[in-house]
C-alpha cells in the first residue's frame, strides 16, 4: 500500500471517529457532516482504485 492510499484510509477512520464521538456528544450537525465527508472519502478510494460500488446497503442494519 501506497502513504497516499494510507493517508487517505486514516482520513477515512478518523471521520468516521468524530462522527462517533459527535453522536455520542449529540451534536448531529457535526455528525452529520463528517458521516458525509467520510462517505465521500470513501467512494474517492474506491474509484481511484478502479472500482465502483453503491455503499448504501441492500437490506436495513435491523
């Protein structure tokens, strides 16, 4: 692996850690936005390694 493949999953871990202790805190607007900084993050790491998925899923977590 890359640094630059590293340093783009840190970045992704490390939004989704704040969206997790913003929610815990209950700051959904801060929440919120790092859930979708993440998720975009993501779908750049996929793309820029050729692939394409839809990450939302196919059935509820529930």
């Amino acid at each position: 692996m890359e640094p630059a493949e590293r340093d783009a999953i840190d970045d992704l871990v490390q939004g989704i850690a704040v969206a997790k202790y913003a929610l815990e805190a209950g700051d959904m607007a801060v929440a919120a936005e790092a859930v979708d900084t993440s998720l975009a993050k993501a779908r750049a790491l996929l793309s820029a390694a050729g692939t394409t998925i839809d990450l939302r899923r196919r059935t509820p977590a529930l």
